[in-house]
C-alpha cells in the first residue's frame, strides 16, 4: 500500500470522519460516491490507530472543492489498486497533447516503468464530475522497475514538460520506502551528496540522495 493508491470499500463500510465540523451536504456527498463504488485515497498512515486506514477524498459542495480526510477499519476495505494509468486519461487531452502523451507513455513502457495520476484528472475520470481546469496540474507518480532508469526517466519528464502546456508535478519512487518528488529530483541531480524530502507511507524525511539510491 503506497501514498496515492486507491482504497473501494465495502458496500456496508462505516467511515469515521476526521472534521467534526464538516457539513452534512459533504458528508452525504461522500457516502454517495461510495454508494456508486468511487474509491478512496490512501493518505499518508501518521496519527492512526492499528487496525484502521487513514484515506481522503476530493469532491464538490454546493460548488466548492473540498478535501475530506477520514478512516475506515481495515475490515471494511475491499481492495486497494494502484491509481489510475495515465493511459486512461491521456485521450481527454488536446490532439497534440494526446500524441505527445502516447509518445512518453511507449518511452516508459520501454523502460518497464508504470505511470499513474492522482489527484483532479484521476477524480474526472473516476466521477465523471468537472474537477480538471486551466490551472489543474496533472499529479502523476511513477514506478521505475530499476533505479539505474531514473536519470533517462526524468529527462523524458523534462521533454514532455517542454512539448505541452499542461503543468506537470508528481513523485517518483527512487527506493523501497520513499518517493521524491521528481521536479525537485530534477534540480540536484547528479549531486546525491545533496538532501531532499522523502514521502512515504508512514512519515517524511530528508535525505541525502545518496542514501536514498545506496
């Protein structure tokens, strides 16, 4: 289970929410995408009893985003996926962008790594709701099969950043326990001696490159 992994619960799961002073339009609004079988995200597991999942939620009220974060027992999940590929998504783009996407995506595949969004593209195209605007970045992690790919990953990433207009951000995950984001990646490289932040299932903390990579 990974940061970004999406959790389908139970028809009959009881979520707890975490805002006590969360309105009941968001409440219901979240049970009913549960009811049509819209799935969680897996948060990061600070702060949460054993036996417990912490995830969240992204959905509109009365025509405001709001982020919901609550838990579930263990017992009530049904599955956990990993998010949605970015294949799936890449058709809604423009025409040039979907050419330039299909051209990255066959240049991870080469290189055996898996690509998925997260964050307002995942939720359009799992709610069939308007989340994505001008201003959305597309939120994409990536899953390199081997670490000695990552410096030709992440200059695809960069050629892809330069070929469309769609603001592009997300993580990568560099070792077993950590994901970094990959535009800060992108800025120290190849200088491991220098730290960055590592995101993982449990907690964050800085690093030197170096002990990331090994």
């Amino acid at each position: 289970m990974d940061r970004h992994d999406l959790a389908y619960l139970n028809q009959s799961a009881s979520v707890h929410f975490w805002d006590d002073s969360l309105s009941e339009h968001a409440k219901h609004k979240v049970l009913d995408l549960l009811q049509d079988n819209v799935p969680l995200t897996v948060c990061r597991q600070d702060h949460v009893d054993e036996g417990h999942i912490k995830l969240a939620i992204s959905c509109f009220v009365e025509g405001m985003k709001y982020r919901i974060a609550l838990t579930i027992d263990q017992s009530d999940l049904s599955k956990i996926t990993r998010p949605i590929e970015l294949h799936r998504v890449a058709h809604n783009f423009s025409e040039l962008s979907t050419r330039v996407f299909s051209d990255f995506i066959q240049k991870m595949k080469i290189m055996e790594c898996d690509i998925y969004v997260y964050g307002s593209y995942a939720y359009e195209y799992l709610t069939k709701e308007h989340y994505v605007n001008v201003n959305s970045d597309l939120d994409i992690v990536l899953y390199p099969k081997s670490e000695q790919d990552i410096t030709a990953i992440l200059n695809q990433i960069q050629k892809l950043k330069q070929q469309t207009n769609i603001c592009i951000d997300g993580d990568i995950k560099i070792h077993p326990d950590w994901h970094v984001s990959f535009n800060e990646l992108i800025k120290i490289l190849p200088d491991i001696e220098q730290k960055i932040i590592a995101k993982g299932i449990k907690r964050i903390g800085l690093f030197t490159l170096k002990e990331l990579l090994g």
